[in-house]
C-alpha cells in the first residue's frame, strides 16, 4: 500500500488490477488483503471487485453471500448499487461474483465493463480488482486494459521464471507498480528484523 501510495502522488492509480501468471499463487488473498488496509487509511473509500468469472474467491474469503454480482451487473439484470456489499468496521465495499456466466471473457472485455469502471472511479478513491491468472485466457488482460496499474502475484518456489516473463510480455510490463512475492519461505532469522 505504500508503494502504491507513493506512485499515486506521481501519477493516476485509481484502478488497480491484481493477478498472477497461473491460479493458486494467492492473487485473491492478496488482492482481500490490499484491498482491507487500503481502506483503513482514514477518509478513504475503497472497493474490491471480484472479476475471476470463472472461479470466483471473494466473497469466500469475506465469508459474503451475495444475491447478484458482477455478472448480472455486466449482463443489465441488476444495478451496481444492488451488487455491491458493504463491510462492516472498515471502510470497504465488494462487488463478488455471483452467478459464473457462460462467456465471462466476453464480459470482461465488453464495453458494460469500461462503463462500470468509470462509474465507481467516480465514487471510490480507490478501486482494486481481482483478475483470473493471467497465462491460458485473457480475461486478466482485458481488465488490466481498462486500469491504472498493476499488481502481479508470484509464488517463491512454485511459479517458473518463464511464466513470469511470458505474463509480463502478455500484460504490458509498463503497468506493473509491483510485485508481490507470496510464501516465501524466508525466516526472521535470515533477515533480522524486517
């Protein structure tokens, strides 16, 4: 958040996306826990949109039970206000994934999507959006498309160096604002304090 913070007073980083090159490298943790201590700052509004169509985590995380989501949202059968939760005790709202559509690349990349991200960048002070992993569909590249920035997830030990690269190459390195590099194995020992 503070390397996110520090970019903003340079340039426009409303949006952010945040993804990986595959699934199971922890974007949607990730994205929960970016999204949770970017709301604590004070006087800042925050929403986290779940745009994994596919295999959505969200709301699971939040432990949310939502009667529409994205999808109906994208799809004209429901309004953004309807979809949208509140949290309690922080200042964060959540757009989940509802209904798993049969053409979420589609709707990803439909201009209902630009629309909808325009309009709540002019509610939110930030607005940060988990995207399916990147290598295989390209979901994660539309919506990183219609973002200030990104955030890619990378798994110490797990995640090949050549997948890394082959996401950079197919997302736009450019738009990277960092890189989170999730279970890592590094004790305090190694590294002292910090």
């Amino acid at each position: 958040r503070g390397r996110i913070d520090s970019l903003a007073s340079q340039r426009p980083l409303k949006t952010l996306a945040v993804t990986s090159a595959n699934s199971g490298e922890g974007k949607s943790t990730c994205s929960v826990n970016l999204a949770t201590v970017t709301a604590m700052s004070v006087g800042r509004s925050v929403l986290l949109i779940d745009c994994d169509l596919r295999r959505p985590k969200v709301h699971l995380t939040l432990g949310l039970q939502p009667q529409v989501g994205l999808a109906e949202v994208l799809l004209n059968q429901a309004t953004i206000d309807e979809a949208i939760q509140k949290l309690d005790g922080v200042n964060l709202d959540v757009l989940p994934v509802r209904t798993i559509p049969q053409n979420p690349s589609e709707l990803l990349a439909s201009p209902e999507m630009r629309k909808l991200i325009e309009d709540v960048s002019g509610r939110y002070d930030r607005i940060i959006l988990d995207t399916p992993a990147c290598l295989g569909l390209p979901d994660a590249k539309s919506v990183s498309e219609i973002c200030d920035g990104l955030v890619m997830v990378v798994r110490a030990g797990v995640t090949p160096q050549e997948e890394v690269q082959a996401a950079l190459d197919i997302l736009d390195r450019r738009r990277v604002v960092g890189l989170v590099l999730n279970g890592s194995e590094a004790t305090r020992e190694q590294y002292g304090y910090y």
